[in-house]
C-alpha cells in the first residue's frame, strides 16, 4: 500500500433464503489479510478501524489476522 491509498471496500448484498426475518438487513463487515508491522504501520491500522467504523456494520469479523495486530486492536475504544 503505497501513500496516499485507501484500502479497498466492497459491499455485496447477500440473500439467503433460510435466514431469519429478524436478521434482515444485518450489516457485517470483513477485514481480511492485515499485516500490520513493518507493512502497515499503526497510523494505517488505525485509519482502517475508523474507515471500518464509518461503514456502521452490526458485525465485524476479523480474517487471517496476526498475534500483533490481535496486541494493537485491543488497545482500541469498542462499541460494546
């Protein structure tokens, strides 16, 4: 990620037949393939938590992240 780029956000709308009426429109949102450390630096992380944040998601689910990055997170304000 060189300066000045985002990192990339796509949105799918999901339809599944068997799921609940009360989860209709559930918002989650996936972050996936963060290195943080010497390839993401801690002012990138924190850019892509408040990027996350503005997506106003109900869930967010963390993919392939490391022991470093799970150090940096919990250092983070939560909703809940």
């Amino acid at each position: 990620m060189g300066a000045g780029e985002r990192f990339a956000v796509n949105e799918e709308r999901i339809w599944l037949d068997a799921l609940p009426e009360v989860f209709g429109g559930l918002r989650v949102v996936q972050i996936s393939d963060i290195h943080h450390g010497l390839f993401l630096p801690k002012a990138k992380l924190i850019e892509a938590v408040q990027q996350t944040n503005r997506l106003r998601a109900d869930i967010v689910v963390l993919l392939e992240t490391s022991s470093p990055i799970r150090a940096q997170i919990s250092n983070l304000p939560r909703k809940y």
